[in-house]
C-alpha cells in the first residue's frame, strides 16, 4: 500500500527585500514527503533549505506558492496550529527546569492532564535513551544528551512531523555519527516524518530514505541515497555528493535512448541518455574514485601519471594527471592479495566498467 503525503510544498516560492535587495531564496520549489519517511534538504549555505522548512514550520510565509499537511493547505495556518515541531541547531532547553520538566513544558501548554504528561515524559524519555536522568537540569548534561531532550520534547506532542534544522551541527565528529544512527532509530520506532536539514553529505546519505539536493533556491534532484550518490543527474550534484571525477568525452549523436561516448584512449562505451540531456559531440561524466581502477594491462579508457600515493588504512588514494593534464583520483580498496605496486611518477592506464560511467547535464 502506497503511503500517504504527510507535507507536500507547491511552487514555493520566497523573496526577501525589494528592488536592488532583493533576494529569492526560494525558487517555485514543488516537493511531496511521505509519511514516516527520513526526508532530507541537502545543499551549501544559502541553498534555500532551511528558508523551506520555515515555510513548512510556519515561520515564514510564501511569496507565492502553497504548502499543505496532509493534504490540506497550512500556508496561512500560524506555527502552533500546525502538527509540525521544529529542532533547531541550538536545542533552546529552558535552564532552570529539569529534563523531564522540559519535555513536559509543551504537553503542559497544551492543556494535558498531569497523569497522562506524566506517562508522556515517561515514554519520551524512554525513547531517547535518558531514562533515568529526568530529574538533572540541561547543564549536567552532555551536549549529546542535551540533543536527546531536545528530541524528545520535540516529539511528545506527538507530531505529524518534525522538522531538524541542523541539529547535529554543534556535536564532535564522534557523538555526531552515534546521533546519526539514533536518529534514524528514533524515526523508525515512532514512524513520524522527518525532515532534516543539513550541509553534511556524509549526514544524508547514513540517514535519509530519500534526499533532495538544493542550490540557488531550487531543488535540482531528489531521490534515495543510492541513486543520489550512484546517478547523479547533473554536474552540480556529482561534485556537491562524495568525491567524483568529472571527465570531458566525445559523444555521437543520440540514437533510441542511448549514446556512444569516447573516452580519450579511444575505447567506448554506450550509456542510457538521462533526461534533459542532449550531448552535442562533447559531454561531461562523472566516475566515483572506487569504481575505477589502475592497469597496466592495454585495455584502458585513460591514462595518466601517478603524483602521490595516500594509504588510509582501509584503501589508498591515487592522485593522477591524466594526458590533457586534469587531475582524477582513484581509490583502491586495500583488500589481501588485492593490491599491486604502482610508484610515484609511472605512466598507467585507467579502467572502469560501463556501469560506472554516468552522463551529466551541464
């Protein structure tokens, strides 16, 4: 059974100051989220993503364009009257109050009877793992544990969804990665819509079911992490995910859905014609680092001079100057028996399948 939309935007649009100021922030952005779906807004600074999940929150409204929950517009609908909460970059716990009397605060402001916020508080803090810490105020508390409150009073209300602006942002490397994983657990166990925001790749790609890549203020792909980082549909996207290699061809014409391309070494292969693409006798591809491969051998597609070695344990990082002198990195996995002796300096041919070729619009 097909899953109902939980929050769904329709040509939003925002603008900010007038005249010579002015500033779209937002650029007739359309985008359904699923229930108990991990949505995730991906993009630099200034992208538009967090102006979206203002609009969705209610913290701003639209300079044209419609937002609706459930399928109902909530555009002119003020922020409390939306089952919407928000976790903001700075967790906002009251100081004075104990954790459990955080996480009450809201039920409390809502009218719930002491027994049930009582049992409410009980549950949330169950949830987020800090069962018995209810009575210690936020300064006793960790900065992950602080997260944690933050989430929990969040989600006692019980929304239809919840809203992270970068909540992660201010945590270490370490206590990140650990909420990464418990925030994914959370969503699983209330199955509340998340959406979350973040500048974080690494972020997106552990957590989300589906993402949507931002720049300029419009939403330039969406899909689940797989498709995001394996098809990237455009240059922006390929060299905003993970590490790419961003290589010109030679393209012939189109032909049923497909095109040749040639790569400099002269070899070519045929790759499904993305939308929107029509290559003429030039193209761009992009080609992960893992997906291709040292050879000495002649069955080649490039070839290039080694300029530094990295080892990082788990793999090692090739650097190389290819023939018409741009750089392309290529990381091989240091598996037993699996690695060969290449040197600073020496000429070699670079291989990759077919499948990891992927066409790009410009």
């Amino acid at each position: 059974m097909e899953k109902q939309i939980a929050v769904e935007a329709r040509g939003a649009t925002k603008i900010f100051g007038t005249g010579e100021e002015t500033v779209r922030a937002l650029d007739d952005v359309s985008v359904a989220i699923r229930e108990n779906q991990f949505f995730t807004l991906l993009g630099p600074s200034g992208c538009g993503k967090t102006t979206l999940l203002r609009l969705i929150a209610g913290f701003e409204l639209p300079s044209a364009g419609d937002i609706l929950l459930e399928g109902q517009s909530v555009t002119h609908l003020p922020p409390y009257k939306r089952l919407v909460n928000t976790v903001f970059q700075s967790y906002a716990l009251f100081p004075h109050m104990t954790v459990a009397e955080n996480i009450a605060f809201g039920l409390e402001m809502r009218g719930l009877g002491k027994a049930e916020t009582a049992k409410r508080v009980e549950e949330m803090l169950a949830l987020v793992r800090l069962g018995k810490l209810g009575g210690r105020r936020p300064a006793q508390l960790s900065g992950g544990q602080q997260q944690r409150v933050a989430l929990a009073r969040a989600l006692a209300n019980r929304p239809k969804v919840l809203l992270l602006d970068e909540p992660l942002s201010a945590l270490d490397l370490k206590l990140r990665k650990e909420m990464q994983i418990e925030l994914k657990r959370i969503q699983l166990e209330t199955g509340i819509t998340f959406v979350f925001v973040t500048h974080d790749q690494e972020e997106a790609l552990t957590m989300s079911d589906r993402i949507a890549v931002m720049n300029f203020g419009k939403i330039l792909q969406i899909g689940s992490p797989t498709a995001i980082y394996e098809h990237p549909t455009s240059r922006f996207v390929a060299d905003f995910i993970g590490e790419t290699n961003l290589v010109e061809v030679g393209a012939a014409a189109p032909a049923n859905g497909h095109v040749r391309l040639r790569f400099a070494a002269g070899n070519e292969v045929e790759v499904a014609l993305p939308e929107g693409v029509a290559p003429g006798g030039r193209a761009t591809v992009a080609l992960r680092p893992e997906r291709i491969s040292l050879t000495r051998d002649a069955a080649r597609m490039l070839t290039g001079r080694i300029d530094n070695i990295v080892y990082f344990g788990t793999d090692t990082s090739f650097y190389l100057t290819l023939d018409d002198g741009k750089p392309l990195l290529v990381r091989v996995q240091n598996r037993e028996g699996a690695r060969r002796s290449y040197e600073v300096g020496e000429q070699v041919g670079i291989a990759f399948r077919p499948d990891a070729v992927q066409l790009l619009r410009d």
